[in-house]
C-alpha cells in the first residue's frame, strides 16, 4: 500500500499532469452521459405506464402521447392505468355518481387482474350525466387530483369516490386528494374553486358524444363498444377476441404505439351502422309558436326574422355558437333580432349565479345593459365565480350590491324557472337551442344552416308585409298557426293501486288528483304550492292521493318515502273527528264560526245547516275523520320533508332534460327491475 502511494507522484511527474487529467474528464462526460440515459429510460418507463402525463413536470421533459387521430381519441392528458404499448385499450366512460358505474368497479379490477398491464390498459374519460348534481364537481376534482400529481393518485381518488359514493362533496375531495398524494392542498383549492379542470371534463363530455356515448358507464375496448355494467365474461370475450388481432398487427411491423389508433379504425369501420332513432332526425321545417314575452331583446322590433336562442353562461357550446350570432346580427342587420331565454343546466352551477347577475343589471340598464353584461360573462366564461361576475356587473354599469344581493337571494328565480319551464314546454333538451321564427334549430350549429333558414324566412315576412302585415307583427302572424306546448297526456289509473295510499281532501269527492312524487325532486317541491293553492280553490271537491316515486338519483328519497309511511302506519287518531270539523269551519279571523247544538256535522258541513242525528251516521262521520286525521298526519311529514330540501335543488331545472329519449325510457324501468346490466 506504501509503494503504491508513493510511485503515484513519479508517474503523474513523467506525463506532467495531463494523463491524469483527461482520464477525469472523460469519465465525468461517461458518467453525465450514462446518468442521462438511465433517466431518461426511467421517464419513458413512466410516461409508457402512465405514471407521468402530459401535465405533469416529469412529462415536459419525458414527451407526451397523443392519440386523437383514432375514432374514440385519448392521450397523455387521460388518466391511464397499464402500460402505453399494451395491445388492448378499455376507454371508460363513466360518471362518479352513477349506481352502474359503481357496480362495474369489481368487474374491472377483475380484468386488470386477469389480463395485467402488459395486455390491457384502461383509460378514464369523464361522462357526468345531467341528472347527477355531484357528478360533474366529482370529475373536474378528480382530474385535478390527475393534473397535480399523476395516475397513481388519480386512481386512488377514483377509488375512494365510488366507495364513499354518497359523500361525494368538496370536503371529501379535498381530503380524498391529500389521501391521494396532492400536496399543494390550497392550490388545489383553488383550482375547485375556479373550475380550473372544468375544460377537461367539458372535452371528455363532447369527446364521448362525438363517439355515441348516450349514458353510463359506457366502454369501447380497442374501438368495439360495450354498453352498460356488463359481467366480466362479456369483457372477457371482446378482449379474448382483440388480444391475437392486435398481435397479429405487431408481427406484421406495426408499431406497438400505433396498435390502438390501427385497431380502433379498423373496428370503427367494420362495426354495423347504428340506427337512427326515431325523434332523432332533424326537424327545421315544423313552426312553434314560442312566446317572446317580457326576455331581453337584441334588434329592431320591426325585424323580419326572430331568433329565440335558449342558452347558458356557463355552457360551453352556447360560447361557442356567439361568434357565428355576432356574424349572423353583421350580415343581416335590423333584419334580424335575438331574444335571450334562461336556461341554466342542472350540472353547471356557476350558470344560475350568472343568469342572476345578468337580469339584475337588465333590470337596471334595461337590455342593452343585458347584452353588455351578456358578452362579459361569455368572454370570462372560464371564471364565473361570485367575484367574477359581480365585477363583469359593474364594468357593464350594473349596481354591484344588488347583483351580490341577486345571487344570495335568487331574486330572478321565478323568471329563470318560468324559462325553463318554457324549454320543456317545446322539447328543449339542452344548450343552446334556437327557434328561427319557430323553426327549430339544436346546437352550435355552423352559420351556413342559420342562414338557409333565415333566408327563407325572410322571404316569408317580405310577402307576409306585402299583405298588409305590420313589420312589428310578423313575427306573430307568421307563429300563429306553429305547435304550443303539448296538452297534458291523459292516461288511465290502474285499478290495481293500493287502497290504503295516503291522501288528503274529500274522501268522497268527484274528482281524485294521483300523485307520483319524490321527496328530494325539486320539482315536486316546486308543485306543493301550486297543489296548496288548488286544494284551497277547490276544498271538498277534491281529493289527493299520493304516491311515493323515489328515483334513483335521489339517495334521499327512499328513506325519506319510508319515514313518512311510518309516520303514516304509527299514528292513529287523537281526537274527535268533530274537532277537524271544527277547526276547517274557523272564519278568516281565525274564530271557529258557531255550529247549531243538537246536530252532529259532518265532514264538509256548511255553517247553520243541520247535520243527521242517526248513530250510524254519526259513527261513519266520526271513521271518516280519523282517516282524515291519519292522511293529514302523514300529509304533516310530507311537508316538512319538502320544507328541508337542500337550497340546492331550487335552482336547478329539470333534472332529465338533456338525458337522451332512449336513456330516459331506462331510467324509469329502473324503478320497476334492477338489473346487474341495466345501463345509468
């Protein structure tokens, strides 16, 4: 060890230093060189497996994959479970607070145990349905979740979502989040807040559309479409079945990161034609007589063409289609006027808060102050929140406290519901939706099919004038013959009802009122009023009879409907019928009038008119008002369940109105049958 030590100084002096010198250097370069290659070997691993996508830091430098060219397009920027090269893709549709959704869970994980990352991978599109209020909050936290700290979390999250599928609300995600491995917590906050990740689920939505999704969960593995909670055999089979196609491909030299985009065209090609549905095909030629009423108005009221476009601030398709409005408004002048109605989808929650702000600064500005407010809301529709908009209030001219007091109170509630209430009147179903002097037209549609129909149009006005039509009346005299609103169905009670359903009015009157109701429906909460008013009207000529309907989007309503048939199997009859008389015969001042002595009254009695005195008279009297006592008591709960229904669902519309016909027939056999495969 001593000579070693010592002979090194006489070597590095005979090559005066330089030997040992470039030795370093080129060993250091080795090194560095040998560092980076290891590295980037690691990153590509991850981004192939998915633990790295293109949003986050690791992927910048690693590269992002895209493959949107195929039919049902994905890319780095979907959360992945499996590897990037695995042979078969499953795309998953799904929606965080469907039922079917989470009873398809178990069936996945027993094909990403069966077949391993090597084989299949899954991919994660986000498919919210309308009628889930906390589905769509649930997808834009879990793809932030995604977007600030890879797959491995988001999967984490996605589990602790359909397990505590009940729970689903912003504390939850947060806490599911940090469980998860976020670690910035208030950025994330943040982004909630802002619906920063809002973009993404919107894409998936429009994504899944374009490729025929109608409900969820819905599945294409390598392209061939899967409907429903199917069992695991029937995933078996369609993979079974692509798994030697795809390796076929790869023996043939395609590119193990080309599989899925060749597999998918090539299945997208072969795959029967759908059927179109009837009700589906495009109607632009039937006129509907849509009232203007009291909305804002953009355009002269001598206009020979009236556009009524149903729409939302929060809607991403309604921002869409206002350049190609601006072009139309451009090209044809006073010829043309818009008249905006309100309709706030249920699963935009920042689209109410907007419409309330906008019809207070009209209330104010009258409608060009609308307009104003209107096109700032559109330009910042990616920030919509109370800060926001109060602000686009007061750059438009608006009073700023009335727009805040506006959104705390919803003071337009009655306006922007009477608005909706229209849309459904007219089948509606969704944003935006136009009528071109009654002429339906559905969509973001390109500019050439306005202009066809608006074309037309005025061609009809022009001759309507020559006529002898006022300009001002066009618009009217050319409705007047469209389609209103729909009469009401008349449909047949099945005799078969329960007996015993609790009712409340007459037992013995004419007419019978059945109601199918749910206690977390805020549309059923919405009718109570208007069910009060008609009993008042209407007193002993009527009677109401309730049913309970509990829908399956409502994880309240049953237990609500079993509490309040409790109540109703419990309580039985405290006192005298003669005291219900008594208290229903009470003047407006609230003094129960007098009732002549030596008469029983019966149920419904005038004042002063003598009532039989026979005992058995007297014992059906005294059963009928127990029976109305017990109907009352249960008619008692009704309303107090009614009364505590989250605020919530006051301001959202009809929760079914965007869900597919076809969609909308399966919702409600779900009441009658569940099935292991019956599709959300």
């Amino acid at each position: 060890m001593t000579k070693e030590t010592k002979s090194a100084p006489a070597a590095s002096s005979d090559a005066g230093g330089g030997v040992n010198a470039g030795v370093a250097v080129i060993g250091f370069l080795l090194c560095f060189i040998a560092g980076v290659a290891v590295m980037w070997g690691y990153d590509q691993k991850r981004l192939h497996s998915g633990e790295i996508t293109a949003d986050s830091p690791a992927a910048a430098t690693a590269g992002a994959w895209d493959d949107s060219e195929s039919p049902i397009p994905i890319s780095s920027k979907d959360p992945m479970w499996g590897k990037r090269d695995a042979p078969v893709t499953v795309v998953v549709y799904s929606d965080f607070q469907c039922p079917f959704c989470s009873r398809v869970e178990p069936t996945l994980d027993q094909v990403r145990q069966t077949y391993g990352p090597d084989k299949v991978r899954m991919v994660w599109k986000n498919n919210p349905l309308p009628f889930h209020q906390n589905a769509k909050p649930a997808a834009e936290a879990a793809q932030g979740v995604f977007a600030m700290a890879g797959n491995d979390a988001f999967w984490k999250f996605h589990d602790a979502a359909f397990k505590n599928q009940g729970s689903l609300s912003d504390d939850s995600y947060v806490k599911w989040a940090q469980e998860a491995g976020v670690k910035d917590v208030a950025a994330y906050k943040a982004g909630l807040a802002s619906h920063k990740w809002a973009d993404k689920v919107d894409k998936d939505l429009n994504d899944g559309k374009a490729a025929g999704v109608q409900g969820t969960p819905s599945f294409y593995v390598n392209g061939v479409f899967i409907n429903g909670a199917q069992p695991f055999d029937n995933f078996k089979k369609t993979i079974d079945q692509e798994l030697p196609k795809a390796q076929a491909k790869i023996a043939a030299g395609t590119a193990k990161s080309r599989v899925y985009v060749e597999m998918t065209k090539e299945n997208k090609k072969n795959a029967p034609a759908p059927k179109e549905e009837e009700g589906e095909k495009e109607d632009t030629k039937t006129v509907f007589k849509i009232p203007v009423g009291s909305s804002p108005v953009l355009g002269s009221p001598n206009a020979l063409v009236t556009i009524i476009e149903f729409s939302d601030f929060q809607c991403p398709f309604c921002s869409r289609v206002e350049p190609t409005l601006k072009s139309i408004r451009d090209k044809y002048g006073d010829k043309v006027r818009l008249v905006w109605k309100n309709e706030p989808l249920p699963f935009h929650p920042r689209a109410e808060p907007a419409a309330e702000v906008a019809m207070t600064v009209r209330a104010e500005k009258g409608d060009k102050g609308f307009w104003d407010v209107h096109d700032k809301l559109f330009e910042n529709q990616k920030d919509l929140s109370d800060e926001a908009i109060i602000k686009a209030a007061g750059a438009a001219g608006g009073n700023t406290d009335k727009a805040k007091k506006a959104i705390a109170d919803h003071t337009y509630k009655k306006s922007l519901d009477a608005d909706s209430d229209l849309a459904e009147d007219f089948q509606a179903n969704g944003t935006p939706h136009f009528f071109v002097n009654g002429r339906r037209l559905v969509g973001a549609q390109p500019e050439e099919k306005f202009d066809a129909i608006i074309d037309e149009e005025i061609k009809k006005a022009q001759d309507a004038i020559a006529k002898g039509t006022k300009p001002s009346e066009v618009y009217e005299v050319l409705t007047k013959d469209g389609k209103g609103p729909p009469e009401p169905a008349k449909k047949d009670v099945p005799k078969e009802l329960p007996s015993n359903d609790p009712a409340r009015g007459n037992m013995s009157a004419k007419v019978t009122i059945h109601e199918w109701s749910d206690f977390q429906c805020p549309y059923c909460g919405r009718v109570e009023p208007t069910v009060s008013q008609v009993m008042k009207e209407y007193g002993d000529k009527i009677k109401f009879v309730w049913h309970d309907m509990p829908l399956p989007m409502h994880p309240d309503a049953p237990l609500a409907a079993q509490a309040a048939r409790e109540a109703f199997k419990q309580k039985g009859p405290l006192v005298d019928a003669r005291q219900d008389v008594r208290q229903s015969a009470e003047d407006k001042e609230g003094r129960p009038r007098r009732i002549r002595q030596g008469t029983e009254p019966r149920l419904g009695q005038v004042e002063g008119r003598p009532g039989r005195q026979h005992a058995h008279r007297r014992d059906r009297s005294r059963q009928e008002g127990r029976e109305r006592q017990r109907h009352q008591r249960y008619a008692g709960v009704h309303h107090r369940a009614r009364q505590r229904q989250p605020r919530l669902f006051h301001q959202r519309r009809r929760e079914l109105r965007e869900v597919p016909q076809a969609h909308r027939a399966s919702v409600v056999r779900s009441q009658v049958k569940r099935s292991p495969k019956r599709k959300e």
